[in-house]
C-alpha cells in the first residue's frame, strides 16, 4: 500500500477547501459571540445575547460557506 502524505497546500499552493470552511466557521462563531458578550455586558444580562450570537455566528457563517463552497 502507497503512504500518501496529506498536505494541507494545494499544488498551486493555495489553502485547501476545507481550511477556507474552518476558517469561516471560527470567525462567524468569535465575531457573532463577541457581539452577544459586548451586548450583555453593556445591558447586564446573563449570557442571552452570547447564546444568541454563537448561534446566529454558526448559522451565518454556514450560510456563507454555503454560497462560497456549496453552490455550482
């Protein structure tokens, strides 16, 4: 059986597919939570608003994965 080295470079050296949609999701999920956070802080809740931000983060930041990645 061959060893195949799995690189996360393309041969053209660009990032790879998969790390574009890593980064998408980290980034929607650290903006949209630090928002919600900035939000409750300043109003005095607790942690509504960084829910609501984690998860309007996942979901926009799948959205726009989507329409990247997904659509043809």
């Amino acid at each position: 059986m061959e060893d195949r080295k799995v690189d996360i470079l393309n041969k053209d050296g660009k990032i790879t597919t998969l790390f574009y949609m890593l980064g998408f999701l980290l980034a929607g999920v650290l903006i949209w939570g630090a928002i919600g956070w900035g939000i409750d802080n300043w109003l005095g809740h607790n942690n509504y608003f960084l829910i609501g931000g984690v998860v309007l983060g996942i979901g926009s930041s799948l959205y726009l994965a989507w329409l990247r990645f997904g659509r043809k």
